[in-house]
C-alpha cells in the first residue's frame, strides 16, 4: 500500500513540477519543450501505476476479509 501511495504522491509532484516547466518555457519562447512533456507524461504515469497497486491492495484486502 506504501508503494502506490509514493507513486502516486511521486507522480503528482513531477506532472505539476514540469507542467510548470511547460507553461514557463512556452511563455519564455524557448523551443525547449520536449522534456517537459515526456516529464508530465512520466507523471501521470507513475499516478496510474500508483492507483492501480492501490486499488489491487484494497481488493485483496475485501477478498481476504470475506472468506
């Protein structure tokens, strides 16, 4: 359950770390907007990963509770 909470937690902070990266670089003018992109791709990534081993971990948790 620790695991999916630290990756969810983890993804939030870099989806919001490089979406403010983004947003800078696209005021700024630069052309440097790759990374941010694959970092707020990263993010949400690392968000699902962590949600899905939450939601597994609370399953199995009403599974063994019911037998």
């Amino acid at each position: 359950m620790f695991v999916g909470q630290l990756l969810y937690c983890l993804g939030i902070v870099v989806t919001v770390g490089c979406a403010i990266m983004l947003l800078l670089s696209f005021f700024s003018g630069s052309g440097l907007m790759v990374a941010p992109s694959f970092g707020v791709l990263n993010g949400l990534i690392a968000m699902g990963v962590g949600d899905l081993v939450i939601h597994s971990n609370h399953r199995r948790n009403l599974s063994m509770d019911r037998e």
